[in-house]
C-alpha cells in the first residue's frame, strides 16, 4: 500500500498520489491518462490533475488497483 509519507513531489494535491516506490510501469498512466503522467525521464509516475468527474475517479480507482507495485494512494483528502 501506498506511503502518504512518501509521496512524490510531482503529485498535484488532493487524494490521489503515487509514492517513492514507483517502477514507472505505466499502468495508471495507460489506464487513467487524464490524471496519472510518467515523468520526462520516465523513473516514476505522478498524478498532474485529481478527478473532476465519477468517471476519472473510477479510472483513478482502477489504477490504483492495479499498480502491481501498489504505488498509487487515495488518502480521502
């Protein structure tokens, strides 16, 4: 499960993140790409805009679910 304590910088805020425990796999990028972005170098993923309607939030979700390194946290916020 995801660290909120190890939250990447690159993360806009609210309550979605992805943590330091990345692989840059591309799963949530491929899976919700309104949302989650690999960075320029590719070493890890971030989210760059938080849901804004049920349907991003159900990718997001999904995402999340299915980061096989369970990198990507929803804190409540």
């Amino acid at each position: 499960m995801a660290d909120v304590d190890s939250k990447l910088d690159g993360n806009v805020p609210g309550k979605y993140y992805v943590d330091d425990t990345c692989s840059a796999c591309g799963v949530c990028s491929d899976t919700a790409p309104n949302n989650f972005k690999l960075t320029d170098d590719e070493e890890n993923a971030f989210v760059y805009k938080q849901p804004e309607n049920d349907e991003e939030v159900e990718l997001c979700e999904e995402a999340l679910e299915g980061c096989p390194e369970e990198s990507i946290g929803n804190d409540g916020a």
